[in-house]
C-alpha cells in the first residue's frame, strides 16, 4: 500500500466480550497505551445490567486532534469471543479489520444465548440476504467482501506458549490474558510501539510485575502474529513525541475531583448504577491532603497542623431517603454535604430535598441520569431527568440546577455546585449522566486556579449574638439569605421544621409569614440569576451571526462540537447555544442567541425533547426543528453530523429520531 | 441547671392530659441533671404529635419529616460527632413509615438516643391504627378492629442491634428521667420506648388502664397497675463479657413478651461492648474525632480551596513519553 493512503492517527477501535472477561482493563489499556504515545483518546463504556455473560463492549478514539465523542464506524474490531462478531462485524468500515478466534468459525448466530431474538432475526436476514449461512465464518465471509481485513489469532494457541514459558501448570489460571492477547494483536496490526503497551500494562496491572510480564508476554506474541498477517493495514498509530501531560479519567471521576475540591466532607450514596462509581471513588480516596500554601505566613505553621487530618467521610445508607435526609443533617453542622444517584434513587429524594428548600440548608445531589422510566434500562444512557429535576417535589421549591457538557465541567460544576448551595442556601442538582459518567478521555491538565471557595453569609466565630440580641436563623431583615449558622455554635440555637416557619425557625401558618417566607426563598433565586455571569449560564460556539443554531445541555456537547468541527471544515455557519444552568433559567441569555437565528435546533438524548419545551416556556422562542435518541445509546458525532447537515440542507422533518447503536 | 432553662416560649398545643408533656419535661429535666450546653444539643423529630417537642425545647431543633428523624440524626451525629444528638419519634413516624431506618440505626449503634412515643395511634391524623396497637383492638375512631398484628418495639430494637435497650411510662416521670438520663449516658445506640397514652383517640390503652383502675377489686379497692420496674425484681440487662451476650439477649426477648396484665418497665437489655460507629469510622479516618466533616477547614482567607489534589490528580495523569 503506497503511504500516502494511509490513515495515521486517526483510528476508531472497539473491543467486545462477554462481561466478566476484562473488556474494560482491555479497553483500558488500549486507551493508555495511545495516551502514552502522545494520543488524545475517547472512550465510550457499554454494558448490561449483569454481573457475567452478557455483551460488553468498549469504543475508544485515538487522533491527534480533538476528540470528544465516539462515531458510528469502527476501524479495528478486537473480538475474542463470537457475540462480538455477530453484533458489530457490520459497523467495521471496508478499510477496517477483525482480529477473531478461527476457532469459533462454526459457532452459529442460535448458538450465541445472549443475543435476543430481534438481534438474532436481523442477523440471519442479513446473512440469508447474501446467500451465506449463520456462522461466525458467514459473518467474516460477508465483512471480507467488503474489503475488510481478517485476522485471526489462536488465542488458545498463544496461551499455552505463555504457559509454558512462564511454567503455569494450568491454562484456566491465565486464560483471562485473552483479552490482552486482543488488544496486543491491534497494536500489531497498526505498528504501534509495543513499548506503550508496556507501560499501559503496568498502569493497569500496578504493582504486580509478574502479571506485567506475562501479559506483555501474551500481547507480544499476538502482536507480532498480525503485524505478520497483515503487514499493510491501511490504519496505523505513531508516537507522536514531546506531548504535555494530560489527565486521562471518567466523568465520575471528575466529578469527585471537583465536589473534593470545592471542600465536600460529607458524602452518602446508596448503590445505584451508574452513580456508585463516584461516592467508590471518594471513598477509596477519603484520606484528604491540606495545601496550606494559601494561609497567611504569620500563621501558617500553626494552622497547618491543625489543618492536618483532612478527610471526606462517605457513607452508604439504607436507602436513597436516608442518603438525602443524612447529608442535609450533616450540611446543617456546616460540613459540605452531597449525594449521588441516579433516576430511581432521585424519585425516593424528593421530599427531602423539599426540606431543604423550605429550611434553605445548602445541601448538593449529583443525579447520575440513566435511561427510565421506572428501573428502565439501568446501564444505559439518557438525559431524561431534566424536567424531574427542575420541579422534583411538591410545591414551589426553589432550587438551583445546573447540568455539565464534559469532564471539565464536571470537575468545574462539582465545585461550583457546593459554592451555590452555601451562597444561595438552597438544594442544588448538578445533572450529569451515564455517558459522562463511564465514558473516558484525555484532557489536558484542567487550571483550576481561578476557583474560590464561597460560603454565603455564614455566622462567623466571634459573632455578636447574645440573650439580649437573639439569633434568627431565618431573619427577615439580613434576607434573603440570612446568616446562617451552624449547629454547635454558642448563642445561635435555631430550629429548623418542614412546615412553614417564622424567623425563628417554629411553625407558623400565618398568611403574612407564610407570603414573606415563599417571597424570601425566591428571592434567593432570583438573585442567583442577577449574580452568575451568563459566561457560567451558557456556553456559545461559532459564528455569532449563524442563521443555524443549535440548542442542547449535557453530554451531547461533545458529538456536537465534534459534528461541528466537520461542518465548520466545510464553511457551514452554524453555531451552538450549551446551556449549563437550567434553575434559575438565563431567559435574556438564551433569547439573545435565539431570537437572531432563523433555524434553531434542539439537541437532546430523550423523546420529548424537554430542554426544548422548557426554552419555549421561558423564552417563547420554540425550535423549528429537534434532533433526539432514546434508544439508550448515547449520540454519535457521526449520525448528529448526518441529522444537523440534513436539517441545514432543509432536508429534514421538524424532528429526527436517531437510532445508531448496539 | 434547671429543666426551665431548656424550656421555649412556644404555645404547646398538645391535648390536655396528653402523654407527650411527661416526655418533654423529663427530656429538659434529664438535659438539666447532665449539665449539657444547649448549644451542643441537636434534638431532633419526624412528623406527628411527638415531632413538635422539638419546638418546646432549647436546643438546636431539627423538626423534619414523617420516619426520617434518625437519617436526619445520624447525618449531625457523623459530620460533629461531638455533639449530643437526641432524636424523638412517634411509633407511626419510627417503626411504620420508618421502620427501614429503625432496623439500619441498629446496624449501626452509632452514640445516641432514640425515644418513641408509643400510643398505638396515628394521634395528628385523627387516630387511625399505628403499628404498635395489638390485633382486634378497636380504639375510638376505627372503623372495625386493627386488621393488623403489633410490632414488638423491644424486639425489634434487639434483632437490629440496639445496644442500650428500654421501656418507660409516661406518668412516672422521676423513673423517665433516669432512663433518658441512662440513654443518652450509654456509648452506643440506645432505644427507649415510652408507652404514652393518647387521651383522644385511644381509649383502651389509658392512663387508667395502664394505671389498674379497672382492677380495684383484685386489690382491696385500690388500683393495680399493670405498670412494674424491672428492676424492682432484680432483672440485670447488663452484658458484662461477651460470652453473656446470648443470655441476656434471650432473657431481655422473653421479658418483652410480657403485656397485658404484667407490663414491663427500665432496661431490657445493656450492651457496652460494641463499638460504636464512629469508634468504627475512627479505624479508618484516625483523625475523625478531632477533625470531623464539620471542623474541618476547607478554604483559606480568600477563598483558596485547601483541599490538595495533586496525589489524586498524578495518579490519573498519563506524561506521554
């Protein structure tokens, strides 16, 4: 093959297997073994609600531009099972290759008991539809005469090489290397540096050197078999020399990182997928590190002692009402207090998130949404709690929500959203969701250093409350935020109660304290809108005179901004309104961009397109067009480059169902 | 101190003769003899007639909502474990809609007390029939006798894990007072029971009936209460040593069987050898009792965040080579 043909650094890969069989640390070291060679990465996670068996698989970009969402066609499918095969065989691109067990070429689509009938019916008719059977070879018949490259690795073969090198008396011990063996085989067939690999390995592996060697050993084998197989594959990776560092990590995990930041002390959970990976992760990490740097000299040797013994405590409660109700008792001491979860566990808060509405105690829920209703479909993504979250519970209860586009923002937004509930006294819901979630990437090192620390008007020690001068937790007259004190603090005793209450914090129903309450809480939101800048409201990308604009939240930004990239490449002026804070709205903000643009689409991972509704509620500005998935499967840049060209081209009905996904 | 000093202003809009007085009062009185500051108290209550003591009394009051005082409670406990937290329930609020709590609180025994007002009814909604009213009983405003059988609180505090376990009567307030005082001494979880009539709604079990009124003629024209103390006949609930833990937990389930005519009061069972949550959190965050979730400082004087995020940061950051 001539170079010039050739694909370098930019490469879609996906490897599948049964759950259970190292899919992920597969991934995983695929990934970074890239990000070693200097490579940005994308990573997009899906699996079942299930423990083993069922089909995972894991799609991760490699390019050494921006990449911020995976696409639709695959390049290299590492396969070592024969589910992987049926299921995306079809989604390799004509210049793309299968690495797959020869084995299992006679293994027939009804063999496979984890692929349903509806898969399984569509499988045959596409065989069938060819003239070839329902096998594994069928399959690869099929992707060959596409142009697809073939190659096969015995892995049982390559195992019992490794065993016997290494002297392991039984194959069963490191049979689990296949995956490995998988991911070596990709980095054969496109002459990656086998030392990155390596690197990756012990990333993954840790400490446990001789796990490093046996499974280099294993994807060296494997490796130097497909370079031999195919010694002119069209795609290959290189090292791209004198990169900067760059954090590679989950949204989860970003997530942690900023609520840790922004001083969270507190955090409960109950197990929800896909939630539990954040408060996991916290509390593996809950031995806290104090930067004293910031602490006046003249002090800082003494603080900083008692500064030591930072912590975060994380605990897992008997349900998602105690996780809400425990982590508004300990904001109500003055630690920074959250929860984490997802749909089902959200609908279980609502009254306690109404307690903090109407006792103004600044408590934050990171709702990791998935795709409902009810248990729905646990492991798979949607963004359909947006509606929910901005009026969960009875009554008017103010609270502030915002909803973050990628792993910046959510280390930024986990920050943020601590600061707004101190300063605002209010609930705060910081939306994120299952691509965010479990998806992973590269970023470069996030500068945090403009963030600060606000905790509203707190009562400081040393205050001048006496018997003569009482304290009043909800004093009308230091409103709409009154000071507020924290339980523990001489002179300040206060009461807090579900009804409605006077000043005090006793219960009232008093028509003219109950008017002044309702007013004081909004108050509090209405302030919220005049304070943040609408740089932290929205974000815009592109032209600002584009006629086209499209409207979304969440994690859709990153196959927009991806579709984008290509649409700006060919001259298209479109631009590109994120909003990131839902409650309170920024009406004028949002009707600034939209009231110029004649084509306004709307962007959103559920079927009735709620941002949309919620952007005509507030603005009267309605969508002339909306571009909205369901099926789970959270939005290709590819498929969304399609939707927004059609809907430019005036190709497209006023809304578009996309459907791409497995 | 005096109970007085932890009294409010606040009108008390209970029922005349309703049992909650004799709980508020020995709770104020109990804070008295232990010489604790108010503002290290967090008193707090779900939903009900038993959920507005809070309010009569001068502490930090946390009046929250229907079954989750003790989520609410655990959540102060943990983030300031230096405080003395003290939570009141009704037997609707604590063992009905939030009975998941009860049993969890026991999986716990983290260091505070949990009292039950236990009337047998739903008194704020009118009286309908709460989870400790026994089966076939008909109190005033049902319709037809309690379809359903009662919860055993005593038993249900033990199976959960409860470490300090206990019953009082309303009406004998010097012997509430020890068992509050006791309760909130005791390291651990400790549950109290407060058998409280409900003069509105439930007229079978009545001051008088638990008093013996009806019994007169078996006593020589004096009452005989069904009411007895414990301790009076030498019950010892005290776990001393571990190996003692099964007999006195068997003995503390038999004696809670007892009702009707012989009804039990003090401590069913006593169990100071667990170790409490927070000593629990303490194997894992060494620093927890002096730099709990709420002393920690988390910003500097300008607003500088001092949490240091570097380890966490190089441990998810790739240098490309």
């Amino acid at each position: 093959m001539p170079p010039g043909s050739r694909k370098v650094n930019d490469l879609s890969w996906m490897i599948g297997g049964p759950q259970g069989s190292g899919v992920d640390s597969a991934a995983n070291a695929f990934a970074r073994g890239c990000a070693h060679g200097g490579l940005n990465i994308f990573g997009k996670r899906e699996y079942y609600s299930n423990i083993m068996g069922e089909h995972s698989y894991f799609a991760v970009r490699a390019t050494t531009g921006t990449v911020r969402s995976h696409v639709d066609v695959v390049n290299i499918l590492a396969s070592f099972d024969a589910e992987t095969v049926f299921r995306h065989a079809r989604d390799v691109s004509d210049d793309g290759a299968i690495i797959y067990d020869p084995s299992l070429g006679s293994t027939k689509v009804a063999d496979v008991p984890t692929i349903d009938r509806r898969a399984s019916s569509d499988l045959r008719a596409y065989l069938n539809g060819r003239g070839l059977g329902e096998t594994v070879n069928d399959m690869l018949t099929a992707a060959k005469q596409r142009g697809i490259a073939l190659v096969p690795v015995p892995f049982h073969d390559l195992l019992e090489q490794v065993a016997e090198e290494f002297k392991v008396d039984q194959l069963s011990k490191i049979a689990r290397m296949i995956n490995m063996l998988a991911v070596g085989a990709s980095f054969g067939a496109l002459r990656f540096d086998f030392g990155m690999l390596e690197k990756a390995l012990e990333d993954v592996f840790r400490a446990k050197a001789a796990v490093v060697r046996m499974n280099a050993a294993g994807a060296r084998r494997a490796y130097d078999l497909a370079a031999t197989l195919e010694p002119d594959f069209r795609y290959r990776l290189e090292h791209v020399p004198g990169q900067p560092p760059k954090l590679f990590l989950s949204g989860s995990q970003a997530t942690a990182l900023g609520k840790l930041y922004g001083g969270l002390r507190f955090q409960t959970y109950y197990p929800i997928t896909p939630a539990s990976d954040e408060s996991e992760y916290l509390e593996a990490n809950e031995i806290l590190d104090v930067d004293a740097r910031s602490l006046p000299p003249e002090t800082s040797d003494s603080t900083f002692a008692k500064e030591k013994g930072a912590s975060i405590l994380v605990v897992q409660t008997e349900d998602e009402i105690a996780a809400v109700t425990m982590a508004t008792g300990a904001a109500l001491t003055g630690a920074r207090s959250a929860t984490a979860t997802s749909g089902p566990g959200f609908s279980l808060m609502m009254e306690g998130i109404g307690w903090a509405s109407i006792n103004e105690v600044p408590v934050v829920i990171t709702l990791y949404q998935r795709a409902g209703p009810s248990t729905g479909m646990p492991t798979r993504h949607e963004q359909g709690d947006l509606r929910f979250a901005l009026h969960a519970g009875h009554g008017d209860s103010p609270r502030i929500l915002l909803a973050s586009g990628d792993f910046e923002e959510c280390i930024r937004d986990g920050f943020r959203s601590l600061n707004f509930a101190e300063r605002y006294q209010m609930p705060v819901i910081h939306l994120v969701d299952k691509a965010l979630a479990n998806n992973s990437g590269t970023i470069p090192l996030p500068r945090l250093s403009d963030l600060r620390i606000d905790r509203g008007n707190l009562v400081p020690d040393g205050h001048a409350y006496s018997e003569e001068s009482p304290y009043k937790r909800f004093d009308f007259d230091k409103g709409p935020m009154s000071p507020r004190a924290v339980i523990g603090t001489e002179n300040t005793i206060f009461w807090n109660t579900g009804d409605e209450h006077d000043e005090l914090g006793h219960i009232t129903e008093d028509v003219v304290l109950r008017n002044k309450m309702m007013e004081k809480r909004d108050a509090k939101l209405q302030l919220a809108g005049r304070e943040i800048p609408d740089d932290e409201k929205i974000n815009y990308f592109g032209p600002r005179d584009a006629e086209t604009v499209i409207v979304s939240w969440g994690s859709t930004k990153g196959a927009i901004l991806d579709a984008l990239d290509r649409l700006w490449a060919a001259k298209q002026k479109i631009g590109f309104l994120q909003i990131r804070l839902i409650s309170p709205f920024p009406t004028s903000a949002v009707a600034g961009v939209l009231e110029k643009a004649e084509t306004r689409v709307d962007v959103e991972m559920n079927y009735s397109a709620q941002l949309a509704g919620i952007v005509r509620e507030q603005t009267g500005i309605a969508m002339t067009h909306t571009i909205v998935k369901y099926n789970g499967r959270p939005m290709s840049s590819s498929e969304l480059f399609d939707a927004l060209t059609a809907v430019h081209l005036g190709k497209a009905e006023p809304r578009t169902v996309l459907t791409h996904g497995a | 101190m005096k109970p007085q000093d932890f009294a409010t202003e606040v009108h008390n809009d209970w029922c005349p003769g309703c049992g909650d007085f004799g709980i508020l009062r020995t709770i104020q009185m109990a804070l008295a003899e232990l010489r604790l500051e108010p503002h290290r108290v967090a008193l707090v209550s779900g939903i009900g007639c038993s959920a507005k003591t809070i309010h009569y009394v001068r502490t930090y009051g946390v009046h929250t909502l229907h079954g989750r005082a003790l989520p609410f409670a655990t959540g102060i406990k943990l983030a300031n474990p230096n405080l003395k937290v003290l939570c009141v329930s009704g037997d609707g609020d604590g063992l009905g809609i939030g009975g998941g709590h009860f049993v969890n609180a026991g999986r716990r025994n983290l260091d505070m007390l949990y009292v039950i007002h236990d009337n047998g009814v739903y008194g704020l909604t009118k009286g309908q029939a709460a989870p400790t009213l026994k089966l076939g009983v008909q109190t005033k405003s049902l319709a037809h006798p309690n379809i359903n059988d009662a919860v055993n609180p005593i038993w249900l505090a033990l199976a959960a894990g409860a470490t300090w376990v206990a019953r009082g009567y309303s009406y004998d307030v010097k012997h509430l007072r020890d068992l509050i005082v006791q309760g909130i001494q005791h390291k651990g979880y400790a549950f109290l029971d407060v058998l409280q009539p409900c003069p509105t709604y439930n007229d079978i079990n009545t001051k008088e009936w638990y008093g013996g009124e009806d019994r007169k003629e078996m006593n020589a024209g004096r009452a005989l209460p069904r009411v007895y103390k414990m301790e009076d006949e030498d019950f010892d609930p005290v776990v001393r040593d571990a190996s003692e833990i099964e007999n006195k937990a068997t003995q503390a389930l038999e004696k809670a069987l007892e009702w009707g005519d012989r009804i039990p009061i003090g401590v069913f069972y006593r169990n100071g050898l667990v170790p409490t949550y927070e000593e629990r959190i303490q194997q894992r965050i060494p620093a927890y009792f002096e730099k709990p979730p709420s002393l920690q400082r988390i910003a500097g004087p300008h607003g500088e965040p001092l949490t240091d995020l570097t380890k966490l940061v190089n441990r998810l950051t790739i240098r490309p080579t």
